[in-house]
C-alpha cells in the first residue's frame, strides 16, 4: 500500500467523522432555536409610539396583549377592558403600545 493511498483514507475517515459529529449536533441547536425565541430591540424594529396610517400593534398578529395572547389583540376580538392598556411583542423587546407601529407589522 502506498503512503499516498494511507493518506487519503485517513482524510476520509476525517472528513466522515467531522461531518457525523457535525450532524449529530444539529438537533440540539434547533432545540436551542426554540428554546429561547430571539427578539429585536425597538431601535432596530423602528417602533414609534404611534401608529403609521391604520397600522399599530394591536392589529398586528405579533402583539400580545395584557393578560392575553398573540394574534388577539385589541382588534382581534371585542374591546374589553384594558385592551388600550401597553402590552408585549413576540418579536420586539419590551413593553409596547397597542397604537404603537414597527417595520415588522403583519396584520393578524
């Protein structure tokens, strides 16, 4: 057996074994991906605390209101008590207006 042959198999064997090892770690980071969802701060979402046109937060699906849950907002149903009250955003950090806006508006 020749040098240069023991060489390209254990190049191989190298390779097969980075790539298993690699391989076996991707479901722990999806794992991790869900775990902890990553949202963006309102300078990056370019939110103001008003809304833009007949756009705002609480017609849009990410918005979470006080007490309730996303895709409810204050537009997704009946007005109840507190629904103007601030409440939180699936993918904008901290607390948000319900006559807030940001670039990541989707309607519910």
């Amino acid at each position: 057996m020749s040098t240069s042959s023991r060489l390209s198999r254990r190049a191989w064997l190298k390779a097969v074994i980075m790539t298993a090892s690699g391989a076996a770690a991707l479901p722990l980071l999806g794992r991790a991906a869900k775990a902890a969802p990553v949202k963006v701060s309102k300078a990056i979402a370019h939110y103001q605390d008003h809304p833009n046109g007949r756009k705002m937060c609480g017609m849009c699906r990410y918005f979470i209101p006080t007490g309730g849950t996303a895709g409810h907002g204050m537009m997704g149903g009946a007005m109840g008590p507190g629904m103007m009250q601030e409440g939180h955003c699936q993918v904008v950090l901290g607390r948000v207006s319900p006559r807030g806006y940001c670039v990541l508006f989707q309607h519910t």
